[in-house]
C-alpha cells in the first residue's frame, strides 16, 4: 500500500484525467487471443476425463514498503490466456458445465475495476474486457470465486500446481490469496503434514503431477505465431552480443557491458530481460550464473563471458559469447575458446528430431573432456579424474548443455525425444578459476559459447547466428568501431 505522502505527491503531479492511463498503443505483434483459446483447447482435449484443470496467475512480490518487483506473469497462465494482470484464475474442464442456464467449459476470474488503484497502474481488463480480449464466454471478478457453485468433489481429477505458501494477503477483495485459500476450501485441500512442503502428487481427486506433464508436451512445441517472437527475440539478443563486440574495451565496467546490450534489448521494444544478465570478466566468469555485475573497471587481457536474452512479447532468447576485452584472444584463451566451439559443433551435428538432449550433451562431453586431456588439463578421461569432489560435477563443464527456451528460459519441454519445432540451446562451457590443479597458464580462463537452436526434422537451424561464434570472426568484429564509442559523460565524484 502507498503511504499518504506518496499518495498526496503522485496525486498533485498527475492532474490526468482516469482515460489518460488506459493502455495505450500495446504491442500489434502480440499473440492473438485465437493463439491463447486454441493452447486451451489443445490442452483440454489432452485432459483425463472428468477432470478440471486450474491455473493460478502469478503473485505480486514486493520489492521494499509501496513498491513492487515488476510484475511478471506465471509462463503458463500467460500462454493458456494472454492475460498479464495479476490476482486471477482459470479453470478449464474437460467438459461442459453449467451456469445460470449457460453452458461454458472454462472460466476466468480476473480483477474488478478500481478507479483510483487504475489511476496508479493502468486501466485493468476487468471482466468485461476479458471476455472480450481474452476471448472467454464466461468471466467473474475475483470477489466471485467464493460464491461460484462448483463442486470439486465431482470431478475425478482436480489437476494444478501446488502452492509455495508465499502468497501475501492484500487489502484487495478477490486478490490471489484469497483465490487460493477459496480453491482449497472448496477442494478440500487438506492441511500438509507439518514441515512438508507439498501434498502427496495424488491424493483423493486432487492432482499436482498430471497438469505439468501435459503442459511439458504443449508447451515444449512452438506454434508458428511463438517462433515468430522466438526469432525475433534470439535476433536482438544476437545483435546486443555482435553491438557489444564493437564497443568493447578494457576499462569498461561490468555493469556498462550489460547497459549496452540492455539499452539495445529496449531499443528493438523487448520489454524485459528474461533472466538476469550475467557479465563476468575473468575470474567472475567462472562463476556459472554471476549476476552482480560489479567489476568497476574489466582488464586488459581478461576474457567476459556474457550471457543474456531478450525477452520480447514473453518469449526469451539465451545467448552466450565469451570475448577477450581487448579484442585478441591470447595463446591459451583461445586454445579454451576453440576446444568449446568444437564441442558446440558437435552437438549442433546431433541435435535434430529424434535425438536426447544426453546424445548432444555426450558429444559436446567427449569433445572438451579428451581436449582437456590431450592439453595435459586433465589426467585421463577416467571419471575420477574428471570430477570435483566437493561439486560432485566435471570439474571444468560441470552443468549440462541443453534447455528449452520459450516463455521461460528454461522452458517447458520434453527432453527424451527431440521434435521438430522444439527451441533449444546448445551452451558447453570450461570454466578453469585460479587455483585450479593444473599448470596455472590456464587459470581464470572461463568460456561458454550458447546458441539457440530451431530443431527440424533432418538436423537444426542455428537462430543465433547474427553474433559472430568462431574466435576469428569475433577478433574481426571487434576491430570495427561503434557508435558507442562516441558516448562521453561528465565525470562525477
Ligand atoms: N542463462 C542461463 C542458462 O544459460 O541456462
Ligand atoms: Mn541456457
Ligand atoms: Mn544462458
């Protein structure tokens, strides 16, 4: 809740008119309500019969006193519905039920109109604008839920996702928490054992497994409409990497690596990065998932391993390029550098329809674990001597080569049997920090190399392909100048 002076501020700076915060000019490339209600029907015709099915959108989490973290939707609720508004739920049935005389075989309850929390935030769909924009027959308010005849019992199946518990309890009628505590007194969801986290995956009709698997199968195939948004967000993502080429030079901080390809993610209308940006220089890149970008000034000689995505209408990209600050790679980084660009080749080579993500994860392995070994880095490829006691991984590739991407960067998706149109990465990586027991030249020399993959019936398509991969290339592209180059601020104390 916003404290009186806040309020009494925002108030006297925003003599606006209610009409001025509706939303105005929203994205015209953003997926249809068709793509939304077709993902619902295909997912209900893949239901157990008799069951419902009920998603929950995403919490508000707050971020310190009247402010919020930007509100995200939860990736399912957003692809079964469009919906981005939060304190919603949908249910889904396999068949039809009643209401008022009316026959429907799903219901949304969204958020009611509040004038003065619209003037705020932006005007909300309410549930007039969701039948309308999200294309649903039947929609309540929030405050509805309660007094919705429904009889879980009936059904043989009540599919959802369990709860966290985390969940906080607004001023708001109909807000999430009370939709969740509504569900459960209506579903009879029992108290869990203390301590335990999550209920028992079937217990009498109510089912926390199902409704993930069968998501995993939706959403692991991308519809044209989602490849659209995928190419587009891979593209800007692979140009922030081929910009940041250009403009890079010792000196720079971490920090400002990471404004370049953010300020080139929103110059091409991506809204959002799909996952914290790691930019690591030297030994920081050793660091698998390294977000805090502190490094006030990055060195001359160092290599930066950045990963990051654009997340563009809710689909992200994940891309990696590691690059040497100062434009050339030195004798060793390059050996690294190379070695893991073999390794991505030949798991590009098995990644087509049919193919585990183990069989491109084991070629990608086989390829850095004997190279590390003919370099004298590794004793012998004898699993002792490969890994790290205290991680239990591969001491210098110690994560796994392959996720999908889609609304989440690690996305729903099956992973035993590759299939056309699923949306892959390829990211093998050796990440040697100081200390490391070999011969120290090679020390905090970090490398990963990540792309994303269309997978196609006779091999895959290579969607990254607009940020140079090869050592050569990116020595070449690092040579060319950069409009960044031109930016010069006053110093500040
Ligand atoms: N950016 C996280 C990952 O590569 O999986
Ligand atoms: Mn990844
Ligand atoms: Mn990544």
């Amino acid at each position: 809740m916003m404290n009186n002076l806040a309020y009494i501020w925002m108030i006297a700076v925003w003599l606006l008119p209610v009409s001025a915060f509706a939303q105005e000019h929203t994205p015209d490339d953003l997926l249809s309500s068709q793509f939304h209600r077709e993902r619902r029907e295909a997912l209900r015709a893949m239901m157990p019969g008799n069951s419902v099915a009920v998603f929950f959108a995403n919490p508000v989490r707050n971020r310190a006193n009247d402010v919020d973290y930007i509100y995200h939707q939860d990736p399912n609720f957003y692809y079964l519905t469009g919906h981005r508004e939060p304190h919603a739920v949908l249910l889904i049935f396999k068949d039809k039920q009643r209401l008022n005389g009316k026959s429907y075989d799903e219901i949304i309850f969204v958020r009611a109109h509040d004038a003065l929390r619209e003037l705020y935030e932006g005007a909300r769909l309410g549930k007039a604008g969701a039948k309308k924009a999200l294309d649903f027959k039947v929609a309540l308010e929030g405050p509805d839920f309660e007094s919705y005849n429904i009889d879980f019992s009936k059904f043989d199946k009540v599919m959802f996702y369990d709860f966290e518990g985390d969940v906080r309890n607004t001023e708001e009628a109909g807000d999430l928490y009370d939709l969740i505590a509504t569900f459960k007194k209506k579903a009879n969801y029992p108290d869990k054992a203390p301590g335990t986290l999550t209920l028992e995956p079937h217990q009498n009709n109510l089912d926390t497994q199902t409704l993930d698997s069968l998501m995993q199968q939706r959403r692991g195939i991308k519809q044209p409409e989602e490849l659209a948004l995928l190419r587009k967000a891979v593209t800007i993502s692979a140009i922030g990497q081929r910009e940041v080429m250009k403009a890079m030079h010792p000196g720079m901080s971490e920090a400002e690596v990471q404004g370049i390809h953010e300020f080139i993610f929103k110059k091409y209308r991506a809204e959002y990065e799909g996952y914290p940006s790691i930019v690591g220089a030297g030994h920081n890149g050793c660091v698998l998932h390294y977000i805090d970008n502190y490094k006030p000034s990055i060195e001359d000689g160092e290599l930066i391993l950045m990963d990051l995505g654009a997340e563009y209408h809710g689909y992200t990209a994940d891309v990696t390029r590691t690059i040497p600050v100062n434009g050339k790679f030195s004798k060793e980084q390059k050996i690294i550098y190379d070695l893991v660009y073999k390794a991505q080749e030949a798991g590009r080579a098995m990644c087509k329809e049919g193919a585990t993500f183990a069989d491109i994860y084991l070629a990608t392995a086989n390829v850095i674990n004997q190279g590390l070994v003919d370099l004298g880095i590794y004793k012998s490829t004898d699993k002792e001597d490969m890994m790290d006691s205290r991680t239990g991984r591969n001491r210098y590739y110690p994560h796994g080569c392959c996720h999908h991407i889609g609304l989440d960067v690690h996305d729903k998706g099956e992973t035993d049997t590759l299939k056309a149109n699923m949306v892959i990465t390829i990211e093998p990586g050796i990440y040697i920090p100081e200390g490391s027991p070999c011969d120290p030249k090679w020390w905090n020399i970090p490398v990963r190399i990540e792309d994303d993959f269309l997978v196609t019936q006779a091999g895959c398509e290579l969607l990254s392909d607009e940020a140079p991969r090869k050592s050569e290339e990116i020595e070449k592209m690092m040579q060319q100048s950069s409009p960044f180059d031109q930016i010069a601020l006053p110093a500040i104390e």
